[in-house]
C-alpha cells in the first residue's frame, strides 16, 4: 500500500493498492506488488514508485507514476 500523509496532523490523505495486474502502455500486463528498496521519486510534480521489485513478498515488475490531476 503506497500513501500519503497529511504534514499538519500525520493522517492518512491518499493511498493506493500497488499489489493488482496494471495494464500498460505498452499492452503488456505487468504487476505490482512488494514496495521495497529505492524509495518514491518525485520529479516534474510526478510521483515515481517501483512496486513489485522486492526479493519477498509478492514480486512484480511495475514502475507506477501518479500526477495530481489538473
């Protein structure tokens, strides 16, 4: 479960389910799972995460990107 946290109080303002099938965009079912190792990257107001890369758990092979819509 990937989430983020509020800076003034510590609760719980978004979150979301990294361990399903995802469809690509390169129409190659890919799946997430595990969050483990690098942490998220944020660049260009885009938020990067690799799920499913960990060595336990449920692997995967899934690099998510989630952008605040606008």
């Amino acid at each position: 479960m990937l989430r983020g946290y509020s800076t003034v109080d510590g609760q719980i303002i978004w979150e979301f389910n990294t361990a399903r099938t995802f469809h690509t965009i390169n129409e190659i079912p890919a799946n997430g799972g595990t969050l483990r190792g690098p942490g998220a990257t944020i660049v260009g107001g885009v938020l990067f995460v690799g799920s499913g890369y960990g060595l336990a758990g449920q692997p995967g092979n899934v690099l998510l990107a989630f952008e605040v819509g606008r």
